[in-house]
C-alpha cells in the first residue's frame, strides 16, 4: 500500500525535470557569456598579459 502512494505522490512531478533542465541551462548560458564577457574585456587582457610578463621575469634563465 506504501508504493501506491508513492507512486501516486510522485506522478504530480513527471514536468519537474524538464523544468529544472531548462533553468540549469539558461543559468548556464548566463555564467559562459558573463565569463565570455569578462574575457573579451581590455582590463582582462592587459592583467593576462601582465601576469605572463610577471612571471617570465622571474624565470632565472631569462
């Protein structure tokens, strides 16, 4: 008697991991184009390129 009522409160949610699916993916589209965003920027570019800089300095045989 026990499975039939699982089975019962369980068949309201058969949409809930379609929906949950859709949210995942929009939240991670939003995080790879803020990432891409970021990326893309003149500030970002000019810290990585500093950061390289920074660091083949510190090589001892350069």
């Amino acid at each position: 008697m026990k499975f039939l009522t699982t089975l019962r409160a369980r068949a309201g949610e058969q949409g809930m991991t379609t929906s949950e699916y859709a949210v995942g993916t929009v939240g991670a589209c939003t995080v790879g184009g803020a990432i891409y965003t970021i990326a893309t920027s003149d500030w970002f570019n000019d810290f990585i390129q500093n950061v390289f800089e920074k660091g083949i300095e510190l090589l001892p045989f350069m």
